[in-house]
C-alpha cells in the first residue's frame, strides 16, 4: 500500500528532512556522479565515479513555499574529475546517504559534462512532496 500524504503532511516531512540533514558534525553535501545511478541509497556509491561535492550551508533550511521547501544554495567547489553528472547524492552532516537524484530529471545542471578543475554550485535547490 502506498501513502500519498495531504500537501501540509508532505511539507512537514520535508522540513524535517532539511533538519536531519544538519544532523552531525560536518555539513551536508551534494556528490554528483558518472555512470549508473544505483538502486538504492543502502548501495555504498562508487568514490571512482564521484565528480564533485558541493557543501549545503548549515542550516540549509531556507523557506517554506506553498508547495515546496527551498534550501539555502550550495558553495562553489572545483570538479576533481572529468565526466558526465548522471546522477547525484545527498548526504547529511554525518555522511549518512539520504536521497539519490537523476540528473536531467530530479536535478537540471546548465551543462552536466563538467570538465577537470572546472567549477559548479546549485544555485536553486526546491523540494516538493510527492501528493
């Protein structure tokens, strides 16, 4: 059975969502990634196909929208890889995997072909609950 919450429940759960990725000691991060996204967040992800980790501020909780949480933008980090960003994971503050993203459909990069000590930051980052 599949719960599809009322748009106010979906908000709340996003809220603490933001809250448990301040949880830790360090911040939490965005890592974009080459190749297959995996199944699951439980599936440990390649350090070969990392591209780039980006520092979400802390907190991250920016605002609450009419239909969605927007968290603060991301820092600026230099890509220590070259390759095409296919997928990207959220980490909380203690480096715990939250949430798996597919690029060009979760996430819109300009251009996700990022070249070696080039540079990228999310400038917008709006979550929506699925109702």
């Amino acid at each position: 059975m599949s719960v599809i919450p009322s748009m106010a429940a979906g908000l709340a759960q996003l809220q603490a969502l933001a809250n448990f990725l301040d949880t830790g000691s360090s911040n939490a991060t965005f890592s974009f990634y080459k190749g297959t996204k995996p199944a699951s967040v439980s599936v440990a992800a390649s350090a070969g196909n990392k591209l780039v980790t980006l520092n979400l501020p802390e907190p991250c909780f920016k605002q609450l929208n009419a239909d969605s949480i927007e968290l603060y933008p991301t820092d600026t980090a230099t890509v220590t890889q070259a390759g095409t960003a296919t997928w990207a994971r959220l980490y909380n503050g203690n480096g715990d995997a939250v949430a798996d993203f597919t690029v060009g459909t979760d996430i819109t990069l300009a251009n996700p072909s990022l070249a070696l000590g080039s540079t990228l930051m999310v400038n917008s980052i709006v979550l929506r609950p699925s109702t």
